[in-house]
C-alpha cells in the first residue's frame, strides 16, 4: 500500500514597496522630511543670529538703518561700553542683569513649588480630578498677551481687583501701586509664575506617572507618611525630570520679554527693568542698534554658559549617583 505525500506550494512572492522598487527616493527620503524644518530654523534662528552678530561689530545708529552695509566698523567698541560699568550704559546694563537674576531664580522657585504641590495633590484618584486638571492647565492654555492685560487691568490702583480684594480683607488700605515703584517686581514675579508654574505642574504629573504605585504602598505599610514618601520615592524618582524642567524654567524667565513689555508698556519701572526689555530700550529708543545687538549677545553667551556649567554639574551627580 502507497502512502502518498503531499508537498506544500511554494508561497507567492512577497509584492515589494515602492521604496524598494525606488532605491534612491528611500535613500533621500528622510532628509527632503526634515528640510522643511531645517530651513525654518535657517531662517528663524540661525541668519538673524548671524545678522545680531554682525550688528555688534559695526556702528549701526539711525544714520544707517537705510543702509546697514555703510555702517562703520566698531570692532569690540560696543562690547567696551556695554562692559564699561563706570558710565551710564555699562551701569544700567549691570542693574539690569541684577533685577533680571532676583527675578528667575524666584519665579522658578515659585513656579516648581507650586507646580510640585499641585501635581502630588492630584496624584491620588478622586471623584472630579480631570475637572480640577484641566482648571489647573486654564493658564497654560490660555494666550499669554491675554492672560498678561487682564493682570494689568487686576493690578491698576484705582479700578484694579487686587487692591479691591486685600481692601476688603484689610490687608492694605487699597491705594497700593502695582505696576510702578518697588512692587512691580512682585506684580512681575506674580504674573510670570502664574503663566509657567501650569507647565511645571503638568510635566511633574506626567513624570509621577511612570512612579510604580508599589512603592507607595510598600513605603505605607513600613510605616512612611506622606512627607516621607515624597522626600524619599518621589523627588529621587522625579530627578531626571527636575534636570531639565529647572534649566527650561530658568531659560524662559530669564529671556522673557513679553510678560514686561504687556504689564508695563514700554516705560517700564526700574524694579521691572528685565534685561531682554533693557536691550529692547537700548535698541529701538536710542537708536544705537550696535550697542543693542553687543548686548544680546552678551546675553546668549551667558546662557550659553549657564547651561554648559549646569548640564556639567549634574550630569557628574548623576554619574556618582
């Protein structure tokens, strides 16, 4: 008796792609992708850098805005006064830097503890934590230059709802100045942290997020209290994130210009006299945008040193870590 064997048919031939039919389009593929993105960096970026540059190496006044290729040549002459703390603008520039340091330091430290706070409350589930976050997230979402006039209009003495409401609690007689004088510095730290400290609270969520829950439970059956879990679960969890939120905060406060120049106009007092609004004034007021330009690229070479000293420092402790 036979046994008959079948043979199973060869399977049909896998179709191809057509990037497989066309070699040199998946060759060249990824980079036609990106260079709609490069050039817009190109042009956005990288050739007004350039240009400011340029500009702080000549003497570009108004006598030669109509023609910035005659402009002479000033070498390091803007640097020299912008540097020169002996006279007026040398001096301005350096109270500027101060005013402009007291600001990011508190308005990060501001922005991080209340996003911190914010971000362990709503951590646990309860009856209505979507409605609460997307409350929470109204400042983030909401167009800076209109969250800004409305704290201008919060902030007026006379018809301002700030004054009306600490009135009303008796903590000040309701005739404070907000946005002239030595509180200006407080409107503007207000006003900045109440616009980022919303990007802090979600990054810190989004990072709680990838926390194992385990270890919260195991830290309260040893006995852990809340404080406890987050000193020791919850920050060291979070450093990665903490890193590179700080460094972003610090970056945005310190070049912020749009939260001064909305809140003041631009005659802005000297306690809100932020270094990217003092450049603007050096610039576009006096006309000397030589000066001006030395100015901002004395400014990105510091927060280019900034950044290098605390990726530097942080990455040794996380290394040792």
């Amino acid at each position: 008796m036979s046994v008959a064997t079948e043979t199973a048919a060869p399977a049909p031939p896998k179709p191809r792609s057509r990037l497989e039919h066309r070699p040199g389009l998946n060759r060249w593929l990824p980079y036609a992708l990106l260079a709609p993105a490069v050039l817009l960096e190109l042009f956005i970026h990288i050739i007004p850098m350039l240009v400011g540059i340029w500009m702080s190496f000549v003497k570009l006044t108004k006598f030669f805005i109509a023609n910035w290729s005659s402009a002479p040549s000033a070498g390091l002459g803007n640097y020299k006064v912008a540097l020169d703390f002996n006279n007026a603008v040398g001096q301005g520039l350096l109270k500027s830097f101060g005013v402009t340091v007291v600001f990011s330091l508190v308005t990060v430290a501001f922005s991080w503890v209340l996003g911190m706070a914010a971000a362990v409350a709503l951590q646990p589930e309860f009856r209505g934590r979507g409605i609460v976050r997307t409350l929470f997230l109204v400042p983030y979402a909401l167009p800076a230059y209109a969250g800004i006039l409305t704290w201008n209009f919060m902030l007026q003495r006379d018809t301002g709802a700030v004054n009306h409401v600490l009135n009303q609690l008796h903590l000040t007689d309701g005739k404070t100045f907000w946005l002239i004088g030595g509180n200006a510095l407080i409107s503007l730290i207000t006003v900045a942290g109440w616009k980022l400290w919303t990007f802090a609270f979600l990054t810190l969520m989004a990072g709680m997020q990838s926390i194992p829950r385990d270890l919260y439970e195991a830290a309260s059956v040893d006995g852990a209290g809340n404080i406890r879990q987050w000193r020791n679960i919850t920050l060291p969890s979070l450093r990665p994130v903490n890193l590179v939120l700080v460094l972003v905060l610090f970056l945005w406060t310190f070049s912020d210009f749009n939260t001064p120049y909305v809140l003041f106009g631009t005659a802005q007092p000297p306690a809100g006299d932020l270094i990217t609004f003092h450049i603007y004034n050096a610039s576009f007021l006096t006309w000397n945008f030589g000066t001006g330009a030395a100015m901002s690229v004395l400014l990105l070479i510091f927060l280019m040193i900034v950044t290098g000293a605390y990726l530097l420092v942080t990455g040794r402790r996380s290394r040792r870590a």
